[in-house]
C-alpha cells in the first residue's frame, strides 16, 4: 500500500479535511530582483507542473534553481508574476492558494542539505517540532507517522535516535519523513542525491518514484542520471535567470548527462 493511502486507510472516519488534496503548480511570467542587486536573479519565469506529477528544474549550481524552490515554497515573495497552487479536495472542491504564507501552509520543503535544518535532536523530537500538543493532534501524528517511517525504510530506526549519528541517506529519509508527516499538497526538493554514495542514491531515488505517485513533487538538481527516468515534466535554468521551454524527458539523459 502506498505512503498516502496507508495514512488514509488508518484515517478513516476523521473529517474528509484532513485527506490530502489534489495538487497543480502554476507559476506565470514570475520574476525575482532582491534589493540591493544590479540585475533580477529570476526572469519571466513560467511553467506548470500536473497534480501527481514529478517536474524537474536542472542546471547547472548558482543558476537559480534554490531560490525558485524556496518562492515556490513562501519562504519569499517574488517582486512580479504569481505562484499559484491549485488544489482539488477528496470531496471534489476547488481552490487557488497564492499568497507565500498559504504556500508555505501548503508545501513541504526539504534543503540540499536538511541535517544543517533540524531544529530537534532525535527523530521523534523532529517529527513533533511545531506539531500541536492536545491528544487528538498527537494521536494524528502517531498513526501518520506509522504508516511513513516504514514506507522510507526508517521503521527499524529507534524514535530516540540521536539524528547526527544516522548516515547522510537516512537524514535525508528523516526530512523527508518530517515533510511528509504534515501532509503537504506539494512536495519540493533541493537537489536530493546531493553528497549522498551510490546506495544512498539509489534508495533516495526509489522513494521519488512512490512519492510522485501521490504527490505532487517538485525536484532542482544537477545529478540527473537517476532522477531521469522519474521524469514527467522538465525545464532547464540558464544562468540568466530564465527556464528553457519544457524539454523531452526522452532526451533528457543524452543532454545534459
């Protein structure tokens, strides 16, 4: 059973609220000029990514790609265009969240780099961070937490693990696992083969290819040669700040391999 319908399955008999929705990414004609900066790091930015879908932005480090994860996550806001996240309810009601403070409600994040993020020391404090304290919330967290560990191959790691004795391939599973324990409608990804051995990257790539079956993911890399194949939809950052048009992900390991 995969991650989501197992948490549902466990679920049932809540309030349909809490079934994660269906969720498109739309961004249109977006564009990005920090203060203090001669020339706008991003420049008429415009692509969408399905519901369910994996879209990968590649290119080569410095073009770009972070800062475009984090807009589309409301970290930040960008200086013109929109970002739009458009999602469909269990019950089929529709919506459009834009502003950055609703995508940031919306979206799960996960850096380069996530053990530099953890804000608690073992797993299980990671897992709770934030999380409300009253029973039903916690029984929440408990039973989604069941059904996601596993599915990242992380149920034989005890909930008292101190996170920096784990391997850069499970911290890398912990964030995940943190992301998708609060069940966000769109999952993003900074560059997560990153610094990992080839068994560490080939079990991050496996779990990408059962996320996308139920999420929406968005993935920026410059490591292609495993993430390729999950591929739905692509688009190259130049190092102006522009996207190329949506490329073949037939064509995608001839390219730029």
């Amino acid at each position: 059973m995969d991650v989501f319908q197992a948490i549902q399955a466990q679920m049932q008999g809540m309030a349909a609220s809490d079934e994660p929705p269906l969720a498109d990414v739309d961004v249109s004609h977006m564009a990005f000029h920090p203060a203090g900066t001669e020339a706008p790091l991003l420049r008429d930015i415009s692509f969408h990514v399905p519901a369910k879908k994996l879209g990968l932005i590649y290119g080569r480090s410095g073009a770009g790609k972070t800062t475009l994860l984090q807009l589309i996550a409301g970290l930040t806001a960008p200086t013109s265009g929109s970002i739009c996240i458009n999602e469909t309810a269990g019950n089929g009601m529709k919506s459009t969240v834009s502003s950055p403070t609703d995508r940031l409600s919306r979206t799960g994040l996960v850096f380069q780099f996530p053990e530099r993020h953890f804000l608690a020391s073992t797993l299980q404090q990671e897992l709770a961070f934030a999380w409300p304290t009253d029973m039903a919330s916690l029984q929440l967290l408990s039973s989604r937490a069941a059904v996601v560990l596993p599915a990242l191959g992380l149920a034989h790691i005890p909930l008292e693990t101190q996170l920096r004795q784990l391997s850069d391939g499970y911290k890398r599973r912990c964030a995940l696992a943190v992301a998708l324990v609060r069940r966000p409608s769109v999952l993003l990804l900074d560059e997560p083969l990153a610094g990992l051995d080839w068994r560490s990257r080939a079990d991050i790539a496996s779990v990408l290819g059962k996320l996308k079956e139920e999420c929406t993911v968005i993935v920026v890399s410059h490591d292609l040669r495993e993430i390729a194949p999950l591929v739905d939809v692509a688009w190259q950052m130049q190092p102006n700040g522009t996207l190329s048009a949506e490329r073949d992900i037939r064509l995608l390991d001839n390219a730029v391999l």
